[in-house]
C-alpha cells in the first residue's frame, strides 16, 4: 500500500465532536513525535504500560495456530510483547501508517531473538491490505482512539479475523471512583501536557491531543456495544490500574 493511498484512505470525516483526527494532523504528530515516543510512554505512566501490555498478552492466550495482527502499532511494543511470549512461533504483523515510528520498531526488532518474525508493514487501519478471516487475534494498544472512524476501524480488525478468533482493544480510559477519577483528571489534563510538551516538543500539540483524544473516546460500555454492532459477541472489558486503562475483548 503506498503513501498516497494511505492519505487518502486517512481522510475519513473524524466521528468524535472536537478533536481533530484527520489523517494527514495525526501521521504529522506521530511522525515528530517518534524519536521520543518510547520514552515518554514509559516516563508518563511511570512504566505501567509495560504491565498493562504485559497483561493484555497473557489474558489473550496467543497460540501457535496462526498469525497474530497488532494495527496502529507505534515502535511495536505490543507485537514485540506477543513475540516474546510466543517464542518466534508465529508470525506477527505490526501494521500503523506512520513511517518514522515503524523506522524504529524495525530497529528495535533487530535485537530481539525472534525479531525475524515481526514483519513491520505500513497500512491504515481503515483500509487493512489483507485477507479476511486470516488471523488469530487482532489487536490495538492506545491507537484506536487515533483512528478517524472508530466503526470503520473496528469492522476491518473484526474482517481480517478469523471465525473464533479475538480482537482486542487496550486504550486509555477514565477511572469511575473517586478520588482516583479527580487525581487522574487533573494530571492528565494539567501535569501530562506541560512534560509531553517540555521534553518531547513539537508542532502538533500531540500531548494536548492527548487527554482530549481520551475524553472524547467511548469507554466502558459504550465502546463494547461499538464493537458488538460490528459482529463481535462475547465482549467484555477489564479494568486495569482502578481503570487508567481498559482492556476490551470480543470473539468473532
């Protein structure tokens, strides 16, 4: 799939109210942001993205029964985590539409033992360049947010699925109890953007996207009647770290 394509693929009308998801805004933010994006993830959630992408592997049960999707895949730290847990027994495809941050998954998979198999590929969410019903589980860590229709995102992760398999969701979400909800709030809102700016700066705002992006994102039950409406049954969500992040799950 080109770049052009991919453009224009990317410029499906945004579904949320405020926050400007356009393709060409979103692969410019990610693009000036990539050098530092690792850091910064792990620095502004105080390393628990690791636990919660560690968890999302080992709730999933990835097998060696066929391949394994990971889309808006950033530098690939969830399809590196099921390369790691399936010991280089399956393919693994990490597919986002940002070149510079799948520069850096292709030099970070160069280090691993089965980094043979991750194939790093460059395709937009809203338009997968494969197969249907071809892989075990389908997964999107903190990226679906970023996609310009959400619906459209789903159905093709559910399309490219094979009958049985999973599709998996781990996004950002806001805690419900107090005062863990108001603490959250305040240093998402105020404490997030100032440090995402300082050391990571850029153009684009991307740390005020941020929270926005979040706030506007259906959570909860209102994004598992989202991913029911595409097909998917069985779906549930789990909770995780009083709710910072949310892991949603549905069976095709």
């Amino acid at each position: 799939m080109n770049s052009s394509t991919i453009d224009k693929q990317s410029q499906i009308p945004d579904d949320s109210n405020g926050v400007d998801k356009s393709g060409e805004r979103v692969q410019k933010m990610f693009g000036e942001i990539a050098p530092k994006y690792d850091r910064m993830n792990h620095l502004l959630s105080m390393n628990t993205d690791r636990y919660w992408r560690w968890k999302t592997v080992r709730f999933l049960k990835p097998d060696d029964s066929g391949p394994i999707l990971d889309v808006c895949t950033g530098t690939g730290d969830l399809a590196i985590s099921f390369c790691k847990k399936t010991r280089g027994a399956v393919e693994i495809v990490a597919a986002d539409f940002c070149e510079e941050m799948l520069e850096i998954g292709r030099a970070k998979k160069q280090k691993l033992k089965w980094g043979h198999k991750i194939d790093f590929v460059q395709a937009d969410t809203q338009a997968l360049p494969f197969e249907s019903d071809q892989f075990q589980i389908v997964t999107v860590a903190f990226g679906l947010r970023n996609v310009a229709d959400t619906d459209q995102g789903l159905r093709e992760m559910t399309r490219v699925c094979r009958p049985g398999g999973q599709v998996a969701v781990l996004e950002f979400s806001t805690p419900r109890r107090q005062p863990i909800k108001f603490g959250y709030q305040w240093y998402f809102k105020n404490v997030l953007p100032r440090i995402g700016q300082l050391l990571a700066r850029n153009n684009s705002a991307a740390y005020e996207y941020l929270p926005n992006s979040v706030g506007e994102f259906p959570a909860y039950e209102a994004l598992v009647e989202r991913m029911e409406a595409v097909g998917l049954k069985q779906v549930k969500f789990i909770p995780m770290t009083f709710g910072v992040a949310t892991l949603y799950v549905g069976v095709k």
